[in-house]
C-alpha cells in the first residue's frame, strides 16, 4: 500500500499523549481515568483519523487499520471468551518447580492455541494455585513466558508470525529455524523465576500454603468450549490459505457467542469472569491502532535511510519499536526493509518472493521475528494480552507493577539483559 509522503510530524502527538495517559493515568488521576479512559482513547484517534481523510484525503491507511483492528479484537475477543468458559481445577502445594512446570507447559501451549488463548486459559488457574503467597512477579513472569516468548515457534502463536505466514513464509518455518532461541530465552526466564519464587516460597507460612486449592482436584469443566477453540484456530489458518478477512473474523465471533450462551453460567462465575478486561483492551487499543497509523506511515517512508542493517540490528530495531508500538506492523515494517535490500530486490504481496527469502536469509528472517515476537512482553502495550492479564490480575486484588514499574523492576534488570545475551550469541 503506498501511503504516499510522510505525514506531518504533529500528527505524532496523539499516540505519544495517549501512551503517556496509559502509564501516568492510573498513577495520578485514577479515578478520572478509569471514567473517561474510552473518551480519551477515541478523541485522540479522531484527530489522526480526521487528518488522513480531510487534510490528506486518503482513506487507505484508515480502512487498513481498521480492518486490522477489527481482526485483533474478533481473534482476542473470541480467545478470551470462550476461554472463560473453561475451568481448570488445581489441587495441592504451588511448589516453585510447580510453578517452573506450569509456566513451561503454557509456553509450549501458546503455540497451539496463541499466546492470546493460552494466557486466557491459564490465568486464572495460574493465580488461584499461587493465591496464598502470590505477587506481581508472579504475573509479570507469567506475561514474559505464556503471553509472549512462549508463542515464537508457531505462525498461531503471535501475530507477527502469523502476519509472515499470511505474507508466504512457510507454516513451519519457525519451528524450524527459531526453536533454539525459544528454548534459550524460555529457560533462562524459569531460571531467574525459580529463584524468586524459591525465595517467596520459604518466606510464605507453612500453615497457609495449600489453603487456596485444598478443596479442588484436577479437573477441566467446560469441555464443550474446547470446540469453539478448535473453530476459532480453523477461522486463523484459513486466513492465512487465502479466506477473507471478514469470514474467518465472524466464524471467530460466532464461536464466542455461541460459547457464551451454550455454557453452564456457574463455570463463569467460578472463574470470576467479566467482560471489564476486554472492554478495556477494546478502547484503548482502538485508540493505538488509529494513532499508530502516522508512525507506521513514517518508518515505512524512511526505512531506505537506515542503510543495510546487520541481523543483531534488525533484532534490536524491530524489538524496541515492538515493545511500544503494535508488533505486527513493526515486523512488516522491517520484513520489507529486508525484502527490499535483498538482491534482486524481493516484494512484500508476492507469496512466492516472501517464501524465497525465508530460504535463503532466514538469519535475518529470524532476527526481526525475534525481535517482534520477545521484545512484546517488555512493556504492558507491547501485546495485546499484556495488558488484559493486568487487568484480570488487579480485579483479582493482586497488585501489580505501574506502567513504568513494569519496566524499571522487570524488563530492564531481567527482560533485557537475557534478549541480549540470546541476541549476542545467536545473532551476531
């Protein structure tokens, strides 16, 4: 899509107002916040939305934005839902190699099912068997590994990858060439998780620590809801075999409402389950996909000026862009940079050319899907699930870190540190 020139660079505020109100407005102005966060969130997405279509009348940018969001929120929504109609008991002491266990086997699950869907079914599993002793690191670590790094080996794991997959790299592709990184990044993170949690663990009273889930076995209730699951994957991969955009968002929206109506309402109410979280995802996402349209517009535009970036630079750029703009566009962004600096120069729309340079660069390849894919669980906007476990984690009573104490406490000294010895190493 050519976007024409770059647009002007006032039009950059609301996205840079509406990033500072998510971090500053819980902290200074709460309660306000919480009332008129949707109100600010689409007053600052007119003002970009009335730009491209009175000033520079061009509808393109907004229509595809749109169709993108509808399709986040269809594909996040409908994961979300139905998964709230599944309970999973848990029984007996929350260990710290339990906990190792449970983190992994959600990392693996989160190719299957999306790091969306994953992160949505076990949540709240995750935060009933560590109620009696838990804290946010116990919910930052679970964003870090279930609702991101887990999702690195699958095009359904996250949306980047399967942006590539839509664009022509290979369905397995990433298994192939990215599960050494995903191995590495996954068990450096339950390393450093241990040892926080063995520490918590032997602080906790001994009396208390298996209070939460005593009464419990495990179980799964609601069974049922594992066949809209299975729909809503269906509705993913016919997508990417060439089905419109419209037809795999409504199957996802059928399944969700056909979940939430045929499923006992007792299973919803023991998961606590409100539409809250969704809701608040729904708004303030609409707002960064509409305000992210002048900085994609941007990079795409001076993306040549970058030169011919090395694979550690493609990692890194692609990487700190994906922790606070959405990383599925930054991923095309610099896939066609890639494509573009590859000799003979390659094309974004053509399946066959994107499925070439899969074969023939996949070092690079692997560095921007790293890059887009780990780099999402280093601020609360960096995924779409981020910021919906927050909030499923605060109606739970569980206080969790600030927009900047996210960053400052765990993605600077733990976060970082292990993408970039992984980077390094691999990389280089």
């Amino acid at each position: 899509m050519d976007m024409g020139a770059p647009p002007a660079l006032w039009v950059l505020a609301p996205f840079a107002i509406l990033i500072l109100a998510i971090a500053m407005g819980p902290l200074l102005i709460a309660p306000f916040w919480h009332r008129r966060y949707p109100l600010i969130s689409t007053c600052l997405a007119a003002i970009v939305i009335a730009y491209y279509l009175l000033i520079r009348r061009n509808s393109a940018p907004v229509i595809s934005a749109l169709e993108e969001y509808i399709s986040f929120i269809a594909l996040i929504g409908s994961l979300f839902v139905v998964s709230g109609g599944i309970r999973i008991g848990v029984a007996g002491e929350s260990t710290p190699f339990r906990n190792v266990v449970f983190l992994l086997l959600g990392a693996v699950l989160a190719n299957f099912l999306g790091t969306t869907g994953a992160a949505m079914l076990l949540i709240r599993p995750w935060i009933r068997m560590n109620r009696y002793r838990i804290t946010g690191y116990h919910i930052v670590f679970f964003i870090f590994v279930v609702a991101n790094v887990g999702g690195c080996l699958t095009p359904i794991g996250d949306p980047p990858l399967f942006l590539g997959y839509l664009r022509g790299v290979p369905f397995f592709w990433p298994l192939q060439h990215l599960w050494p990184e995903w191995l590495a990044v996954i068990g450096l993170l339950l390393i450093v998780f241990y040892l926080f949690d063995r520490a918590n663990f032997n602080r906790a009273p001994k009396k208390i620590q298996e209070k939460e889930t005593e009464n419990e076995s495990f179980q799964i209730e609601g069974w049922k809801n594992s066949l809209f699951l299975g729909a809503i994957l269906i509705a993913v991969l016919i997508r990417g075999w060439g089905a419109p955009w419209f037809i795999s968002d409504s199957i996802m929206v059928a399944s969700a409402w056909a979940s939430y109506h045929f499923t006992s309402p007792s299973i919803r109410q023991k998961n606590q389950f409100t539409f809250e979280p969704l809701q608040e995802v729904a708004w303030l996402f609409l707002g960064i996909f509409a305000t992210l349209i002048p900085l994609i517009h941007i990079l795409n535009a001076s993306a040549h000026g970058l030169g011919h970036p090395s694979n550690l630079q493609y990692y890194w750029m692609t990487g700190s862009l994906s922790a606070f703009l959405d990383n599925a566009p930054t991923y095309l962004t610099f896939l066609t940079l890639a494509l573009n600096l590859h000799e003979p120069v390659l094309h974004l729309f053509d399946q066959t050319e994107v499925a070439r340079f899969a074969m023939q660069d996949p070092a690079t390849l692997a560095a921007i899907s790293l890059g887009a894919v780990f780099f999402g669980a280093a601020t609360y906007i960096g995924n779409g699930p981020n910021l919906m476990i927050k909030s499923i984690a605060e109606s739970s009573k569980i206080r969790m870190p600030s927009f900047f104490g996210y960053i400052l406490r765990f993605t600077l000294p733990i976060l970082i540190p292990i993408l970039a010895f992984v980077g390094w190493v691999f990389l280089r």
